[in-house]
C-alpha cells in the first residue's frame, strides 16, 4: 500500500513571488530563482547547479478553481 503524500504549505515561501516563475528545489523548500518570464527563472535556477520544479505563482487577488466539463 503506498503512503498518502502530505500537503505542503507553500505560503510562507512564495509570498514574495506573487505573479511570477519561480524555481523550487526538490524538496520545495527553496526558491532557487524567479522572474517575470519562466526564462529568466530558468537562468537562475541553473546557476545554483541544482534540480528544481517550476511553478507560477499566481495573483493573490484572485481565486482559481478548475472545473470538469
């Protein structure tokens, strides 16, 4: 039987990055770089010669919820 994955609470880490790319470490405890375009975080993150996962972070004033047809 697999172990259910527990939540990560990323609020506290991304604040600083509404509406932008960022590159979080595997381990999604680190922002290794970020910008207004993936690109720009993507060059920051190589610099660090660390593996990373992308994410947008979107606008705080807004809701997201996704939907099914």
């Amino acid at each position: 039987m697999q172990k259910a994955l527990k939540p990560i609470d990323l609020t506290k880490v991304l604040l600083p990055f509404e509406n932008k790319w960022v590159a979080l470490s595997q381990d999604q405890k680190k922002v290794l770089g970020s910008g207004k375009t993936l690109k720009e975080a993507a060059n920051q993150a190589e610099k660090t010669k660390k593996r990373y996962l992308f994410l947008k972070v979107p606008p705080f004033d807004i809701s997201y919820a996704p939907s099914i047809r």
